[in-house]
C-alpha cells in the first residue's frame, strides 16, 4: 500500500523542512535584508568614524551619545552582527564537515554575535544616557 | 546490507586550480574573505565603543592602538574590507534582479568593484589625514 495515500498531509506538507538545509529561503531572505539595509548603514558608519576622528574623550561622548548619531550606530551595530553571524554560518558549514566540531563552531558563531551586539547596544545606550 | 557502507570511490568536482585565471572567482574569493575578515575586525568596532562608554582612560588606549602604524595598517585594511565587500554586496544585489550576468557585465562588475573599493578607501583615508591633521 502506498503511504502517500494513508497520509492526510498535503504534498507541500510532507516536504517542508526535509530538505538538507532544514528551511527554505529564510536564511537567504535575511542576508539580501540586511544587506539592502547595510548600505547605507555602513555610509553612515563611516562619516561618523571620521567626524570622530582625533578628537577627545568628552567630545566623543558627546556626539555618540547624542540621539541621531545613537541611532544609526544601533542600527548599524545590529544589522551588521546579523548579517556577518549568517555570513559566517554559511562558512562554517561550507568547510567544517565534522558533527560536532561543526556545532561547536555554529554555537560559537551566535554566542560571538550576542555577546558582540549586546556590549556594543550597552555601551552606546551608557553614552546616551550617560549613567 | 552490509556492501553499502562499503565506501564507492565517487569522482570530485575539481577545484579551482584546475580552471583558467579569472578576476570573477577571485573576486568572489575577496568577496568571503573580506566578509570573514570584518567579522573578527568587528571586535574593534566593539572594543571601541565599550571604551568609549568606560572613560578617558580605556578610550585613550584606543586612541593610542589607532594611532601606531600597526593600528594605521588595521584601520586601513579595516576600510578597504568594508567598502569592497559593501560594493561586492551591491553587486550581488544587481545579480539577484538577474541582471549583470553577460560575459561583458559580470567582467565589468568585477573591474567596477575592485577599482572603486579602492579609490574609495584612498578618499576616505585622505578625508581621515585631513581631520586629523587639522588639529582638533
């Protein structure tokens, strides 16, 4: 007897996440996202490195701290750390081929954009509200 | 079933070194590389903020990394790596309209990002030697 006609899934459903990459576009979808968006992100990113450049401590504060500049550096902060921990996933499982070295590198690779992300939103939140 | 876990000695897609020079490939080499470069170079980024936001102090050591030809060298490299993979990326964004695919358009893609990452890091970091040495 043929299984396919015992199931009540749908074709779509029988498929769906059998896949080798266990998903379909989203992981694609979120790096064309976050790269669309880091264009222009990163433009900004760089004006402001160089409007800072050479210049104090106090004055650094200052113009990070203050809300247009805090903003972009957010955005950029956490655009970028999505999209380089999704760049990076896409190597690990390109060239590491062993079970569990390869979960280790793919545990490390979202512990290493949390922990990059979350130093860099504390601090640019501390600048802000200068506590 | 025991002949199926026998290992088939299966014939491998060759490799890169097998192919004619192309900028193309090369280009998508940069393209990795780059990216992976800016992952770990993003710890400067970070390093830089949390600095910021400690005080003088740990922002002055910041600025004294910056300023020796070791952190020059970084920051420069650290500049052509964004824009030529921020230039790689918009290429793969006209890729992904199917567009630039010709044999033409894809040679000129390449030569277009290649050649502007690098006059583009050379205005940013003439931009940055003129901030600085106007003396704030």
């Amino acid at each position: 007897m043929d299984s396919k006609q015992l199931s009540m899934k749908t074709p779509l459903g029988r498929v769906r996440g059998s896949g080798s990459a266990r998903s379909g576009t989203h992981h694609f979808w979120q790096q064309r996202l976050t790269s669309f968006a880091g264009v222009p992100l990163t433009i900004a990113f760089i004006v402001i490195v160089i409007a800072l450049l050479g210049r104090n401590h106090a004055a650094t504060v200052q113009i990070l701290g203050s809300p247009l500049v805090a903003i972009v550096m957010l955005l950029f902060i956490i655009t970028m750390v999505y999209h380089m921990c999704l760049g990076m996933q896409e190597i690990i499982v390109d060239y590491v081929h062993g079970d569990l070295i390869k979960f280790l590198a793919l545990m490390g690779n979202t512990c290493f954009g949390v922990v990059l992300a979350l130093a860099s939103i504390y601090a640019i939140l501390k600048l802000s509200f200068g506590v | 079933m025991a002949e199926t876990k026998a290992r088939v000695a299966r014939p491998l897609s060759p490799h890169i070194q097998i192919y004619r020079f192309m900028l193309t490939y090369v280009m998508s080499g940069f393209h990795r590389v780059t990216g992976a470069a800016l992952y770990f170079g993003m710890l400067l980024v970070v390093w830089w903020l949390v600095a910021a936001a400690s005080g003088p102090n740990a922002y002055a050591k910041v600025q004294w990394f910056m300023g020796t030809a070791i952190g020059r060298l970084v920051l420069l490299g650290f500049t052509w790596g964004l824009i030529h993979h921020t230039l790689g990326g918009i290429r793969h964004l006209i890729w992904d309209t199917l567009h630039g695919f010709g044999p033409s358009e894809r040679e000129w893609l390449a030569r277009a990002t290649l050649a502007g990452s690098i006059s583009l890091t050379l205005v940013v970091a003439i931009a940055a030697y003129l901030v600085v040495g106007g003396g704030r």
